[in-house]
C-alpha cells in the first residue's frame, strides 16, 4: 500500500520527503486506532483517506498567511 498512497500524495503536489513523512504519520495514525477500527472498505482507500487529511493539515500549516488590511507595510 505505500507505494499507492505515496504515489496519491505525489499526484496532489506534495515533496517526496513530505509524502513519506505522511505516509509513516498514517501508519502511525492506523496504529493507534487498530483495537477499535472496522473497515468497510480496502486499506488502501482508507490509508489514503487519511493521508488526504494530513497532507491538508500539511498545506494549512505550510501556507503563507495573506496580508490583509493593517498588515501590509508601507
């Protein structure tokens, strides 16, 4: 399944080091959640699902505040 969800995030625009650093962020994620998870679906589509989540939480933090208003120097 790596490959498939790395092989998403680099299709979304993310780094290579970004998208395996997600990719190891999801497989810790799926690790804490395994006692209580029941997937009606693939792995891969939930791995990728989650990994979807993180990697725009990525962009969120990453993102270059816009100037507005009092902000703008003169």
């Amino acid at each position: 399944n790596r490959s498939k969800v790395v092989n998403y995030l680099r299709s979304r625009g993310a780094p290579a080091n970004v998208a395996q650093e997600i990719y190891q962020d999801t497989l810790v994620f799926l690790d804490e959640k395994k006692e209580n998870l029941e997937l009606t679906c693939k792995l891969s589509v939930y791995l990728i699902g989650v990994a979807r989540k993180k990697l725009l939480e990525y962009w969120r933090k990453t993102a270059k505040p816009d100037k507005t208003g009092d902000e703008y120097e003169y």
